[in-house]
DNA sequence: ATAAGCCCTCCCCG
DNA sequence: ACGGGGAGGGCTT
C-alpha cells in the first residue's frame, strides 16, 4: 500500500480545483478532498494545499501493457501539470496587456493548461462536438472502460486507463460505441483510430509537437470527426501550441461582448470569423493566447456558480452527502446499477470564495448553451440534489 | 408532455 | 474559393 507523498507547488501555479474540471481532460474523479485518474500505468491520487499537492500513487499488481508506466509519479505530475512554464509571470503579462483580463485574473487564479497525452486529447474532443462536458465524461469513461486496460482497484473502485490507438482500430468498434451511445461520433473515433494507425507515419501525432501550429493544426484536419475548433483544441492542450485559440460559439460570446469585436458579415461560423477571433486574441495577449484565454472562459463558467454560492462568506463551508446513482455499462447494453455515496464541498477555487461582485462587462445576456451546460455540470458537482447520471445503450429506447 | 433550440463537423449545393 | 444550410444524438428549456 502506497504513502501519500509532498509535492511542492504554489495554489497560484496550479489550482486542480478548476483545472481538472475546466473542459480540458474528462476523466478526474473528485470524491471528498481527493481527485483521482489512471494515468500512464497508474491510479493518481491528488489532494491540494496551499502550497504543495498530496499524492498517492498505485501500480497494478501484475504488470499491465500501459504506456508510459515506466515515468516516475513526480515526472509525470511535472510534465501533465506543464509546471515549467511560470504561471504568474504570464498572468502579469496579459494583465498589463489588457485590463479586461486583468479584472478577472484576480479571482481566477492557477489557471494552466494541461500537457495531455495527444491521442487521448484527440478523441476525447472528437467526442466534445455537438456536446457537453457531462456526457463527453460519461462517454471517454465508457471508452476506458471497454477498450482500456485495467490498472488497479482502490478504494472499491476500478480504474482504467486510456486505451491504445491499437484497441480502437479493430473491426467492430463502430458499431460497438454506437451501442454505447457515441452516437455519429462512434464512426469518427473509428477512421480517426484506423488513419492513426495504418495509414499515417508511426509516432506521427506525438511528433506534432516539434511542428509549428499552423502546420500541426492544418495536419489535424485530415483526421475524421476534427474541425478547426477540436484542432485548436489537440494544439493547446496536448501539442504545446500556446498560440492557438479554440473559438466556439462561448468564445465568440467573450469576443463580441467584451472585446466589441465586430462579426459584422457572415452569420454563421466560417473559416474567415474563426482566424479573425483567433488573431484578435493573439494579438492583444501575444503567444500565450491560448492560456490567456482558458483563463477567461474559466472564469466564466464559474460566474455562475459565484452567484449561486453568492454571500458565502470565507469561512462557511458546505459539506454534504449526495447520491449518486451510476450505471456500469458492461458487454453491449447497461446491465449494473450501483449506488455510491460521494462527499462533496462547495468552494471550488479557495481563492475565489470572498470577492463575488457583479461585473459590468459580463454580466448575463451572454448565456451561450455551451456555458449553461457547462455551468450546470459545475454546479452538479457542487451542489447537493441527487445526480442522476443516465447511459443508453442503443436498444434502450 | 411536447416541441424547439443547441453544440461542432461533414458534406452538398449554389 | 467561399459561404449557406442541413444532418446527426442527446440534452436542456
């Protein structure tokens, strides 16, 4: 049995709060004061303090073909965490660009972007279009569950990891994830899987990070199921391209609203809009643009929730039991319902408890789909009616 | 309860 | 070459 170990990092470095349940990976759990994923090999274990994170780490009991086991736990947290890139000092560079981000970096502090696995990051936004963050996690939980390997049990639950290219590129996948409930995204993830593994180069997707982000994300959009937005997507958070910036219908919210940025011609989203939100960005934040602008559409989310916790004063916490009624999809449809009891608290960035002020720069009327849905999953974790978490198998109707 | 509105990519059509 | 518009699955309003 593993020890919990220190591991030194500042909140205002790195908040895992917000940053594991921002829209960037889909597979953290939180249960109490614990987040937990299986990763490269192992089940993680993280909890934060101000000033250092607490982590456990567990190996499988017979050794498992997962990648990347043989990276050592403080390696891996060094490198997904992208903790050499100084946080703060970015944070006072857009703020002295722009006082709009600096209003709202005060409270939304530690906000990173992650340095996910590629692969893992690609399908799990071919599963994002057309979809909300619950049921983006619901469906990449599914997907390791199927087709990923099993790392460990802790604490009666089981873990799997992302699986392989390999695991998706045989025959009958499609059909297997529609079952599942991916819908048309089951055929994307299957040709996507396929081109990955027998047509493009071997390590062709890993070495896209040595590429600059015009040829990296020009290269993405040959795969099946990936757009411009998914592109940008794969390019920040697992390729290292801090210049790119995902523009979708949020963003564009962000643009208009409180950047007056003009979308006189066209009403739909085309190629022309999209490059012209992007370099608006990159020009008023620099290179850093694609994290600058986390940093935004994070505090966004959260407006809502700062309302809803609103007078909350620094002290109060609200600690309370929520059930939470999870069906386990096994073999083809859902056979296995289990009740699981989860402790949940209410202050989701400790820094951003005290000042919830109204902003007249974003205040409602801003309500893009994306955001609510959003938000609503934010508020799920947080507050404490019962969950009713839903999978259909494709004969369920 | 039902219908309408969304999200993002693909693909066809002017 | 470029933009408009509908399909596609499921969730929210």
């Amino acid at each position: 049995m593993s020890a919990w170990k220190k591991f030194p990092v500042e909140l205002s470095e790195l908040c895992i709060d917000t940053v594991l349940r921002c829209g960037q990976s889909f597979r953290w759990k939180k249960t109490g004061e614990t987040w937990s994923c299986a990763l490269k090999g192992r089940v993680l274990l993280l909890q934060q303090e101000p000033d250092h994170l607490r982590y456990r780490e567990i190996f499988p009991e017979a050794p498992v073909e997962a990648q990347g086991s043989g990276t050592s736990t403080i390696d891996l947290l060094n490198d997904y965490f992208n903790l050499s890139t100084d946080l703060k000092s970015l944070y006072k560079q857009w703020s002295d660009r722009d006082p709009h981000f600096s209003k709202k970096a005060i409270t939304f502090t530690g906000i990173r972007m992650l340095r996910q696995d590629p692969w893992e990051n690609l399908i799990s936004f071919i599963c994002s279009s057309n979809n909300n963050i619950s049921r983006i996690g619901q469906m990449v939980g599914n997907l390791c569950i199927h087709y990923g390997p099993r790392i460990a049990e802790v604490d009666g639950t089981v873990y799997h990891d992302f699986p392989a290219p390999e695991k998706l590129a045989v025959k009958g996948v499609e059909e297997t994830l529609r079952k599942l409930g991916f819908g048309y995204r089951a055929k994307y993830i299957a040709q996507t899987a396929n081109m990955v593994v027998n047509e493009l180069p071997e390590g062709w997707l890993m070495g896209l990070r040595e590429k600059p982000y015009r040829e990296a994300h020009d290269a993405l959009l040959q795969l099946s199921g990936v757009g411009p937005k998914v592109a940008d997507c794969i390019c920040l958070m697992s390729l290292d391209k801090t210049e790119a910036v995902p523009v979708d219908t949020h963003v564009m919210q962000i643009a208009t609203r409180d950047y007056k940025f003009n979308k006189i011609k066209s009403k739909s989203m085309t190629k022309a809009l999209y490059d012209a939100v992007g370099d608006h960005f990159r020009e008023l934040w620099g290179p850093g643009a694609g994290w600058a602008h986390s940093v935004l559409f994070t505090a966004d989310l959260k407006s809502f929730a700062d309302k809803e916790v609103g007078v909350v004063s620094k002290t109060t916490k609200k600690s309370k039991s929520t059930t939470v009624k999870k069906e386990v999809v096994e073999g083809e449809s859902v056979i296995k319902a289990e009740e699981v009891t989860v402790k949940r608290e209410a202050n989701l960035n400790s820094s951003v408890k005290d000042e919830i002020k109204e902003d007249p720069w974003s205040d409602d009327q801003s309500s893009s789909s994306r955001k609510r849905k959003i938000e609503t999953a934010t508020v799920d974790a947080l507050e404490t009616t019962v969950v009713r978490r839903r999978l259909r198998s494709g004969r369920e109707r």
